[in-house]
C-alpha cells in the first residue's frame, strides 16, 4: 500500500486487513487494465493511491457511524467504494448513468455496496439517505438540487468543494430544496497543498415534488444562478 495511504489508514482504523488490501490491489489493477479500453479515469495509475483513494476517503471523519450513503456521479466508483470498502458499518449506494462505470463498479461487489445505472434527475428515490456526497458531478447549485430529494430529513449533503466556492456556499439559496448550510470543513489532502472544502447542508424539511426538475431546466436555470 502506498505509504501515505497507508498512514491516513493506519490513523482513522480503516483498511489494514489483508482482505482488504488485497481488494484494493484487485481495483486498481482492473481499473487501469479496463482504462486502456474504456476510459474510466484520466487520473494515471502513478496517482492513483492518492488522486483516487486518499482523496475519497478524506470525508470518512465526517460520516457517522451506520449511516445509509449516497454517492451520486460515482463513475468508476469513487468515493463510493473506497468509502464502503473501509467502512463495513455504512450501507452505501453508488449511482452513475453510463453503463461503463456501474458495469466495472459491478466487477467489485462489497457487501455493504449497491450500484445503480439511473440519472440522478430520473431515479424518483427520495428521504431514503442519512448521507448524500458526490466527488465530481456538477456545478454546486446543480448538485445540491440532484442530491436534496434523496437525504432524510435530518440527513446531510457533504459534497466535494474547492475553497474558492466558499462565497457560493454561503449565497445559494439551499432553503428551496429544504436545505441549509450548517458548517464547512477544509480538509488538506495529505502531502500536498491541495485542500478539499466539505460544506454541511442539513435537510431540514421535505424538498418540494418539483424538485429535482428535467434536466433540460435544471441546467437552463441552475439554483445560485449561472454556472
């Protein structure tokens, strides 16, 4: 294992068995060996420990324990499978539209990991997850709105942000979808100067039936205004 992968692992209890381990060996190797001809991930394999695994992990101190996990955009599986892979006490479900992606992801079954091949905007699960996050999936506005129907209320929406974002956070409009931003935490990817943003959005009532809208409409009219 890579040794900052290993360090991170080692200080949040996760990922340091031999089964384990030897998963992710089978992940990787089958990633980059299916990339060649389906291009799943433009990350190289040099950067993979880091750019792919570290990187999904970072959010495992903000998932409580037990919680029932969407991962929306999860492409070829991250931050979904890692994220199950070291956490046997979440229930996580990865959703991707293309074929390509949740077809490999399938290749990799975890007990505690569903996948399915649907667009967000067309899937109609609602308040059926503590944890909603989502790695590289669209603008923040768009995301907040594909991601809002799916959390319980209580439940919270964690998704990937950059710091430059941060004015953003504070000034779309969430309290449509029936969110509101509760915290931001700036996590540095260990080893380098990269810092991923983690804004809280708290659902705090049923978001309304329109939402999530067509597709054609959300990004014609994103929430927060142009993107």
């Amino acid at each position: 294992m890579d040794a900052m992968l290993e360090a991170y692992c080692h200080q949040h209890g996760i990922l340091g068995g031999a089964e384990a381990q030897a998963a992710l060996e089978r992940f990787e190797v089958d990633l980059y060996e299916t990339n060649g001809i389906a291009n799943l991930t433009r990350v190289p394999r040099a950067d993979f420990a880091l750019r792919h695994i570290l990187d999904s992990l970072l959010i495992v101190p903000l998932v409580p324990e037990g919680s029932r996990v969407l991962d929306l955009g999860s492409g070829p599986g991250f931050p979904a499978w890692p994220l199950a892979l070291g956490r046997p006490d979440l229930q996580v479900c990865a959703v991707d539209s293309s074929g390509k992606m949740t077809n490999f992801l399938k290749r990799h079954p975890l007990p505690n990991l569903t996948v399915e091949q649907v667009r967000a905007e067309d899937w109609g699960v609602r308040d059926s997850f503590d944890f909603v996050t989502a790695r590289a999936l669209a603008p923040l506005g768009i995301l907040l709105e594909l991601c809002a129907a799916p959390c319980i209320i209580g439940g919270v929406i964690v998704p990937f942000r950059t710091p430059a974002e941060k004015p953003l956070m504070k000034a779309i409009d969430a309290e449509v979808l029936g969110l509101r931003l509760e915290r931001v935490h700036d996590l540095p990817l260990p080893s380098t100067t990269i810092i991923r943003t983690f804004p809280v959005y708290r659902k705090f009532k049923v978001t309304d039936a329109k939402y999530p809208r067509v597709w054609s409409r959300i990004k014609a009219d994103p929430i927060g205004g142009p993107t």
